[in-house]
C-alpha cells in the first residue's frame, strides 16, 4: 500500500453498460479497486443516469468521493439496445480519497456536433490542490485532425494547471487512443511524463488487448497496442515527482474481464 506521501493512480476505460454481463462487470470493478486501492481514479466511457452515476457507486463503498463530466466519447447508440441502456449518458470520472474542492469540463476541439470534454477536479489533497484532468479523445481514422488537435489541447491544459502556486504535481488520466509513438501521444509526452516509461512498466503496457474476448476486433489502430495513459506534469516549483512503479491490471474477477481495456495504475512519490 502507498504510504502518505505517495500517490496512487489508476485510470481504467470501463466499457460503460456494453455487453450483456455489465453488472457482472461492475462486481469485478469495484472488487479490482478495492483491491489495489487507489487514491486517485479516471474512468472513461462511464455510465450516467438522472440519480445516480458508476462513479458513486463504485465511490461509496471505498469512502471516496467521485465527480463526472460529458459529453464524451464513443458515441451510444442511436437507439437503447436493452433497457438497461435507456437514459443512461456516458461520461468520464474521477473517483478520489479526498473531497474534490471544485470541478470543471473543459471542452476539447473537435468538428462533432457535441465536443468532448476534459474533466478537471481540483482535488484537496492534504500537501495542497492537486488537479487531475481525465479525458477520452477521438478515435475515428477519418478525424485524425481532431485527435492530435485534441492531445495538444490537453497538453495546453495540463501545462496551464501546473503553472498554477502550490508544490503537487499535475495528473493527467485518460484513454487517448493511441500508441506511445504516435503524434497524438507525442504532443503529450513532449511536455508530460509517462509514468509507465518512468515507473518500470513491465513489456509493451498493452491496454486493449485482443486476448480480451469483446475487445474491439475493428479498432484497427488501437488493437493491441498501449492507449491508456497515466501523465505527470511538473509542479509549479519546477519540481518532476518520481513514478516509483507502473503496472497493468489485467486479471479477470470470476472468469470474466471487468472490461474491454486493462487498467493502469501508477505509483507516484510526492
């Protein structure tokens, strides 16, 4: 377990209700959270309802706190394929030990009829504010244009942040639908640490895996390749926190996988 002066983070793409076993899903979910407890969560493609939302659900048993935000992407069927579909939104979160002094959606670039946001949460860690920003960017081929305009946007944002007073570093979670090597992640990274590079991450870090039986076989350019990310900007101070581990979470909960994507999750000394 991460002592008090180190910062657990996880970001997990949890596959909204897709799927006929989504409530199996959300067992094996909050059975992985509270067994590799983070202090810090980002979920991506994460259910909404008018009462309710995954987050706090998945936040109460912990004692956390969580915050959502939307749109974002993919984009939900035209029509509910279940009813257990109908009127659920989907969103990104942030699920976090300590109270969230204040959120914000910070709206991305992109020729959608509804752009996708960042989620912003200035979290009140006990050393100081710490903002996190979770995100999910483009991942159609035909707007390639948006992606990369959308991960440079991010870095603007996390850079912004960072300049802000205080000695905590910036975390910045999300699935980016990308491969280290690619522009979209490069325009990140250029400013950013990855906490996989830097923590020791085991291999290649694949995140959606086609091991998984629903991955997605049509996600040509993200198939089997690493495209969720754990980024840590400097602080204010100039200060770059060291990421002491990186690892993938990748077990099934009662045979089945919680989702179509692995979790990250990083360790980060403070």
């Amino acid at each position: 377990m991460p002592d008090e002066h180190t910062l657990r983070v996880m970001t997990w793409n949890v596959w909204w209700r897709f799927g006929e076993q989504w409530r199996d899903r959300q067992v094996g979910i909050a059975a992985t959270l509270a067994a590799h407890q983070p202090d810090i969560v980002g979920l991506q493609e994460s259910w909404t309802t008018r009462e309710s939302s995954q987050a706090e659900v998945l936040a109460a048993p912990l004692g956390q706190y969580s915050v959502v935000g939307g749109p974002s992407l993919p984009d939900l069927p035209a029509e509910p394929e279940s009813p257990d579909h109908d009127g659920v939104g989907l969103g990104v979160a942030v699920l976090s030990r300590w109270p969230v002094r204040h959120t914000w959606t910070h709206p991305l670039p992109s020729s959608r009829p509804e752009r996708p946001v960042a989620l912003v949460a200035a979290v009140e860690h006990p050393r100081g504010l710490l903002y996190v920003v979770c995100t999910c960017v483009e991942h159609h081929a035909h707007l390639a244009g948006d992606h990369l305009a959308q991960t440079r946007e991010l870095a603007r944002l996390a850079t912004d942040l960072g300049a802000r007073d205080g000695d905590l570093p910036v975390v910045l979670v999300g699935d980016l639908n990308a491969g280290p090597d690619s522009q979209e992640v490069r325009a990140l990274t250029a400013e950013l640490t990855d906490a996989w590079d830097a923590g020791g991450g085991a291999g290649d870090g694949v995140t959606l895996s086609s091991a998984v039986p629903f991955a997605p076989r049509g996600a040509v350019k993200q198939l089997d390749r690493r495209i969720d990310y754990v980024l840590v900007g400097p602080a204010a101070t100039g200060k770059r926190p060291k990421i002491t581990q990186a690892y993938l979470v990748d077990d099934t909960v009662n045979g089945l996988h919680p989702s179509d994507h692995y979790a990250v999750v990083a360790d980060i000394a403070l």
